[in-house]
C-alpha cells in the first residue's frame, strides 16, 4: 500500500530542490550577465590605488556617504586579490554577498521560527524578484549594509540569552559587538539608520511595552537602546572627521524632503507605487507580455498573502523572538518606504531591503510550523515560486548583449591612441575598468558653461593637468541630458577649449580630441575668480 504522506512529502522536497536549483541559477545569470556600470567598479579603482600607491586610507578620494567600505567592500577586496582586478572578481564578490544574506537569513529565521522555517528564508530569497535581485548583485547597493543588519539583528537576539540578570560578561560582550558593528555600518552606509537602529528600538519598546514580552531586562533593555543611539553618533562622527586621513565624504545633496502639499506627496506617492511595480517585474521590460504580467500578478499575491500571515501571527502572540522580529521587520519596510516617498531615500534600489523582507514573510508563510496555509496552498505557493523563478532565468539571458556597445567604444579610443580623457559621470570610470585602465576616462560636468569635476567617487588628482600634459578627448554621448551636457554643442566646446585636433563620430557618441589637456580651463577660471574675491 502507498503511503500517501511519505509520497506527498517526497514531492513537496522535489518541488524545494527544483525552487532552489531555478532560483540560485537565475541569480548565477543575473550576476554574470547584467551591464556593469560605475557604481559596480568603483571598488576596483579603489583597490588599484591601493596596490599601486599604498594609498590604504584612499587619501585625496571624494567618496558618496554610503561608500560600502565595512559592508561589501571586505568581500570585493578579497575577491579581487584572489581573482585579480577583473568583471569576474566583481560578479563572484556580489554573488557571495548575496548568499551571505540568505545565509544570515536562514540563521535569523533558525532562531526565532525553527528549521523549516529557516529552509524556506534562502530559498525565497533566491526565487524572489529579478528587478531588484539585479541590484542584490551589485556591490555598492546596499546589499552589504543588509548583510551586516541582519547580522546586528542576530547579535540583538543573542541578547535574550543573557537577558537575566546573570551573564554580565556575556551581555557586556554582545553588546559591545552590535556598537561596533553598528557604527561601522552607519558610516559606511546611513541607510542602516533605516533598515537597522530605529526599527531596532522601535521593536525593543513595542515588545515591552505592547506585548509584555522583553529580550531582556528592562534595565539591559535600556543600555542595549542607548549603544544604539550612541552608534549612530559614532557612525556620524567617522564621517565627520574621515577628511582627517584625505578621504572626504558628504551626504548626498538630492536628500531633501519632499515639499508638505497634496500635489508633491501624490506625485511622491506615485513614483514609489510605480517603482514597486518594477520590484515585482513589471515595468522594468515591458512586463515581457503575458508571461511578465502573469509572474507580476503572482510576486504580488505572495507579498500580499504574507503580509496578513505577518499581522495574523502578531495577533496570536507567537514567542517574544517571533513577535520582535515580525515588528522589526515591518518597522523597517514602512520606514524605507516613507523615507523613499519624503525624498530622503532617492533610487528604487534603496528599496532593496524589501525583498529580504519579502523573503522572510514567505518563509513564515511556508513554514509548516505557523503557516495558516493547508498543505494544498503551500504547494500552489511552491508552484507560483517555480514560475516566478523560471522568469528571472528569462531575464539573466535579456542582459547579455547589453555590454557590448561599451566595449566596441573602448576599443574604438585604443586604437585611436586615445589614452586620457573625460566624459559624463554614467560613462566615465566604467570605461577605464573595461580598458583594464588603459584608457582613463574621468567624469565632468558642464554646470554654468564651464566644465568641473564631477566629486563623486574620484581622486583629485585626475584632474592634475599638470601631472598629464598631453592629448586629451571628450565623449559627448547622445541622450544625455543631465550635468549641463545636453547643451554642449560642437561651437559651444570649440568655444570653450578651442579647436579640437581630431573629431570622430563612433556609435552615438561624439568625440573630440585636443593636444593639451582641457581640464585647465577649469583651474584657469578657478583661479581668476579668486582673484576677483580678493579685490
């Protein structure tokens, strides 16, 4: 006779295995296929002057506030010395990322929900949505500063062990560790702000105060809160005086909050419900026809189903550990999303942090443990996972060729003899890593007709025209529109650096060249309005 539990529980662990295969090989092609871009590389550039120059505190550099040097940055670091400053090192250091936080998921999950739980937390994660999971795949967005919350957090819950009033070497242990932790993560990202210290103290005094449910003491409770205030000052304080080492960091200047009227929040509104769209896969290709639509009708139903799991659970009072990381986990989801929607959070991809949300919801949702699904809904759940999952393989294959009109360019100026140049931000240190920095392109900016550097993340040093004298071009792309390049006309740039030796037209892009370096125009009027300060 057939036992029919045994049967229903091979298949469901044959469904598991083949989420988990589709899921992990979609994020293999996402990672080794998508276009890098400048924000991807910058860490290698960063490594080069380290390898060349001994410059380990990266003195001279003007770097963006969520400069990723105690999140991601370790692993690219160790990535590209044991596989050298290339596109693989960068892929396989965003990948290992990436599995980093599904890991620290699984052991988060094992904690406060049990082993299946846990099996399910990795597993959604890789099936989840490949708009976002592209950016998961990048360094530099912010996936390092996911992995080293959810490492806090499961410092935090080491808390509940030494929540007694024993244990004082060990509370004063774990304690000091999520300061440190937490400091570094503030200066290397202040999105932790959002995705870590407040949610944490919202949920330590929600479950006290709310639930009756502590994780520790009230007075261990307390110091815990006030390392994480401190740490926010701390993270602070190491941008402030980070320019003591030559290594300048400033807030971003688009972090303003929206305007308080009806007209700015519903169009603040809008731009967020839109972006979401495209986290759940619609929007970012069209939607990709029936199929594309379909897997965003099913990446919403999921997130919707798992959002009331959430509530239902917080209703029934499951264990202090559940019920603090529920409320953390949902503090954290509506923060992001009010401080993306007031402008303090400017790019879809700060909302990142959704999808590890997204992932945890799902494993509870699944788990057997406290699921309020029947074992037939679980399995559709299972079904919805492997579309969804076998979409985003679809998507990896849809990168492929995107990179390839970059390389042509760059092959273009090598056998040009084009070796030092400037161009916008978006096509400028992208294009020195792809020439393995024999073609060194530096970003400007054309704000007020006359051309600056652009400060973010370059050394100043590129813009030496004293320490490179010789023939320098410009890469005038169409499209551009942003840093005052949609007005630079050819008698406009013959206007300004005179008339340029050589012109060449490659692709859509515009290239002019000179026998001097241009960037002296800048310093030139530099100088002159000094002058006219003085007087």
């Amino acid at each position: 006779m057939v036992d029919n539990g045994r049967t229903a529980r091979y298949i469901f662990a044959i469904a598991l295995a083949a989420v988990l295969v589709l899921g992990f090989t979609s994020k293999i092609q996402i990672a080794f296929n998508y276009p890098l871009s400048n924000d991807q590389i910058n860490h290698v550039l960063w490594i080069d002057d380290m390898n060349a120059n001994h410059n380990y505190f990266l003195s001279d550099w003007y770097i963006g506030t969520n400069n990723s040097l105690f999140t991601d940055f370790p692993v690219q670091f160790l990535m590209c010395y044991a596989f050298g400053l290339n596109s693989y090192a960068i892929r396989l250091g965003a990948l290992v990322v990436y599995c980093l936080v599904g890991f620290l998921l699984m052991v988060v999950l094992r904690r406060t929900y049990g082993a299946e739980a846990a099996l399910f937390g990795p597993i959604a994660l890789f099936a989840a949505p490949v708009y976002l999971s592209r950016y998961y795949l990048m360094p530099n967005f912010h996936v390092g500063t996911i992995m080293n919350a959810l490492v806090c957090l499961w410092i935090l819950l080491a808390v509940r062990k030494c929540g007694g009033e024993g244990n004082k070497r060990a509370f004063a242990f774990t304690t000091a560790l999520l300061f440190v932790v937490s400091v570094l993560s503030v200066f290397s990202d202040y999105l932790f702000i959002f995705i870590f210290i407040i949610p944490a103290v919202v949920s330590l005094v929600s479950c006290r105060f709310l639930f009756g449910k502590g994780l520790a003491s009230k007075g261990r409770e307390v110091a815990v809160v006030v390392a994480l205030i401190l740490s926010l000052g701390g993270g602070v304080a190491m941008v402030s005086l980070s320019d003591m080492v030559g290594l300048n960091l400033a807030f971003a200047s688009h972090n303003r909050m929206i305007p308080l009227n009806a007209a700015s929040i519903k169009g603040a509104v809008n731009q967020f419900t839109g972006d979401m769209s495209r986290i759940f896969n619609m929007g970012f290709s069209g939607g990709r026809g029936p199929f594309g639509s379909a897997v965003f009708v099913i990446n919403i139903v999921l997130f919707a189903a798992a959002c009331i799991h959430a509530i239902v659970l917080i209703k029934r009072k499951d264990r202090g550990d559940g019920i603090f990381v529920l409320i953390f986990l949902i503090t954290a989801g509506v923060l992001l999303s009010a401080a993306y929607i007031m402008r303090q959070v400017a790019h879809s991809y700060y909302l990142t942090y959704l999808i590890c949300i997204y992932a945890v919801l799902l494993s509870l949702m699944l788990s057997g443990g406290s699921s309020i699904l029947g074992r037939a809904g679980r399995a559709l759940m299972l079904v919805l996972f492997i579309v969804s999952a076998s979409y985003n393989i679809s998507e990896g294959f849809s990168y492929k060729e995107q990179e390839q009109p970059r390389l042509e360019l760059v092959r273009f100026l090598r056998d040009k003899g084009m070796t030092y140049g400037y161009a916008y931000i978006g096509h400028s240190n992208i294009m020195t890593f792809l020439s393995d920095r024999e073609v060194k392109v530096r970003p400007v900016r054309f704000d007020h007709f006359t051309v600056e550097p652009e400060i973010f993340h370059v050394k100043m040093e590129w813009y030496s025209y004293k320490k490179h004298t010789g023939p320098t071009f410009l890469l005038v792309m169409d499209g551009v529109e942003e840093r005052g390049f949609k007005h630079m006309t050819p008698s406009l740039i013959r206007q300004m650096f005179g008339r340029p030796a050589r012109t060449f037209r490659h692709g859509n892009v515009d290239i002019y060249e000179w026998n001097y370096n241009i960037i002296q125009v800048y310093w030139i009027n530099s100088a002159v309005s000094k002058n006219k300060g003085r007087r």
